[in-house]
C-alpha cells in the first residue's frame, strides 16, 4: 500500500519566477554590478576611440587601457580585471586600429594588462577581506566592552529595584539628546555609557540610604553624594580609555553656576557628556516614584527644568531636551513596560547594536498623549 503523501512541494509559476527576477534586479549587488559593467565599458570604447584617433596601439596612448582594467578589478575582483585586459588587448589589436605594429608587441601589451588586471583585482579582493575580518574584530570588541559596561550597570538595579530601569532610560534618553547636537561617534558613546552608569558608585552606598524613605541626615548626604567620584574612579581602574564616560559619570551633578558637586565646576567648565546626563537625569527623576516622593506631573517637571536653566542646567540644553520629549524621543517610566535593552551606539547614520537580548527582559513601549506622557529618572541629588 503506498503512503500518503502528506506535503507536497507548490509549483513555481511565472509571478514566482519573474517576482525573483525583479528582486535580483533591485538589489543593491545588481546595480553595483551593472554599474561597474557599464563603467568598464564605456571606459573600454573611449580609451579605443582616443587611442585610434591618436594614431594607434604603437601611441603612447595606449597606457589609457589601464584605466578600464583597474575599474574592473575593482568592481569585479581578479578575474574581471584579467577578462578587461584581455578585451583591452582585442580592442588595441593591429586588426582592429590598423596600427603598423608586430603581433608579438601586441601580444606582450594584452599580457601586461591582463596580468596587472589580475593582480590589482586579487590585492583589492584580499584588502576587502582583511577589512572585513578587522570589522568583525572591531564589532566582537565593541560588544564585549559593551557586555562588561552592562554588567556594571545591572549591579545599581540589583541593589536598587525602586529605581530599577532608571538607568537605562536615562541612557536612552541621553543619547537622543545627543544626536539632536549632532554630537561625534566617540561622545554620543560616551554620553550614552555615562547615562547608564551614572550611578554605578551607589553600589557602594548603603541600602539603608538608598532606600530610606524620609530626608537623609547630614552624614548619610555626605555618603551619597561620593557616588559620583566612586563610580568615574572604578571605571578608570578598568581602562583609561573610559575617561570621557569617567568624566561625565563624575559631573553628573555639577550644577551650571558651580554649585553642585563633586568640583563646584561652573559653566562650560563641566564637560559636555556630564551636562548631558545631568539634564535629563534629573528630569526622568522628577516624574518616577521614589521611597521619598511621589511622582510628579509631567507639567511641573517642564517647569522646574525650565526654571532651573542657567542655574543648574546648561541653557541651551534645556529647549532642545523639551522639543524631544514633546516629539516622543524621550523615554519614561509611564511609557516602558521593562528595563530598555542595552545598546552600543555606532553612529548618528547607523542603527545601535543591541547588546541585551534577554527575550524575557524584552520593553514594551506604549504608545502616549502629551497628556498622560511622564518622565523618570535618577533619585537623590
């Protein structure tokens, strides 16, 4: 008794075949492969042209030749380069330019191209390949330093859970505010590592601080106020490199007209990633629920920011910060299910690569009014 089929495979019909057509057509390898055909081409018959016109193969002339053969090597790698100069020599041929010169010259000059083809496409094709490897390097580096940064970072949840994923909406929203200054790769890094360590010396600050409900004692304000130089010192101890994140972790809570802490720096004396972090911690911190406080409205937040301009915030920071949370580029506890995954920022052109890719730790961003729209962010001063 036969089997039963239980699935058989659908027929391709003539959409399925021509859809493919159109794909291939579309995609971008394609059109960079017609385009270099095209090039190429072109090239090959204008250097004919010129050198015929000039009297010949036996013209210095000639040498244009190898103007089409590098173009293919590189479009297409050595064999298009060898082809290219193998269609050089058959162009440049005493038969076809009517040039008195002897086959064995003509013959020489189709070698000399095509061999020069040839190796320019194989050096182009094993640049390609070790540029590559180099990316790859670069990126395994990038997600590892990222991975280590993120590990620091979920430290301050595990002993803080009231603020748990403040950290990494300040982040987000920092780095939002650095893009709208169009602010190089290296700083936008920076400012988004900052955000999301910022508060990484409270590892070392007792819980009995972190989570006091009422107004903390001189003493106890001292002890918190030196998470700020403890966080930017442990992240020097790991690498010098992290200096710019070091240095906004530090100045987080430098004020604009020096009265803040750790330096009492003023003005642009803080640097720049710290004024970042500053503004946007403080204003995610307004609006999330505390053991201290209750959250406050949206609106009085925008006030107090805009109150403290010049005072506290660098005031040309507060107006765009607003323009972005009224777009909806800035993040809050009212519109995040979850902590927002880890990212590191590439550059303002490229997307993030995304480090954390716990499936359970997953954000749900909800969809808000102006309304009912809040923002969250750092804790005590």
């Amino acid at each position: 008794m036969a089997r039963p089929q239980l699935w058989t495979e659908p027929k391709t019909t003539g959409f399925d075949l021509f859809g493919r057509l159109l794909g291939t057509l579309r995609s971008p390898r394609f059109r960079r492969l017609a385009t270099g055909s095209a090039l190429t081409g072109a090239l090959l018959v204008a250097c004919g042209l010129i050198i015929e016109s000039a009297g010949g193969g036996n013209t210095p002339f000639v040498h244009l030749f190898y103007i089409p053969v590098l173009v293919a090597a590189v479009a297409f790698g050595s064999w298009g380069g060898l082809a290219a100069g193998l269609v050089a020599g058959a162009i440049s041929a005493p038969a076809v330019m009517g040039a008195a010169e002897t086959g064995a010259a003509w013959a020489l000059r189709t070698v000399i191209l095509s061999g020069i083809g040839f190796a320019f496409g194989s050096g182009h094709e094993l640049l390609q390949r070790r540029l590559g490897q180099r990316n790859h390097l670069l990126k395994k580096i990038s997600t590892i330093h990222a991975r280590t940064l993120s590990t620091f970072a979920s430290t301050v949840d595990l002993r803080d859970k009231p603020t748990s994923g403040h950290s990494s909406r300040v982040a987000h929203n920092a780095r939002a505010l650095g893009m709208a200054l169009g602010l190089a790769q290296e700083t936008l890094r920076a400012v988004y590592w900052a955000g999301l360590l910022h508060d990484l010396g409270k590892i070392a600050v007792p819980e009995r601080i972190l989570q006091k409900p009422g107004t903390l004692s001189p003493d106890e304000m001292v002890t918190m106020r030196r998470h700020s130089d403890i966080g930017a010192n442990l992240l020097m101890s790991v690498s010098a490199d992290m200096r710019q994140i070091a240095d906004g972790v530090r100045s987080h809570h430098e004020r604009w007209d020096g009265s803040g802490y750790p330096g009492q720096l003023r003005g642009d004396a803080i640097p720049l990633v710290g004024r970042i972090v500053s503004v946007v911690d403080v204003f995610e911190a307004l609006t999330c629920k505390r053991p201290y406080r209750q959250p406050q409205p949206v609106s009085e937040v925008l006030e107090f920011v805009r109150y403290r301009s010049g005072t506290w915030f660098d005031p040309e920071l507060v107006p765009i910060l607003e323009d972005l949370y009224w777009q909806g580029e800035i993040f809050t506890a009212a519109s995040v299910d979850t902590n927002l995954p880890v990212e590191e920022p590439v550059s303002i052109e490229e997307p993030p690569i995304v480090i954390d890719t716990d499936h359970d730790r997953r954000s749900t961003i909800r969809a808000t009014r102006r309304s009912d729209y809040h923002l969250g962010s750092s804790g005590r001063p």
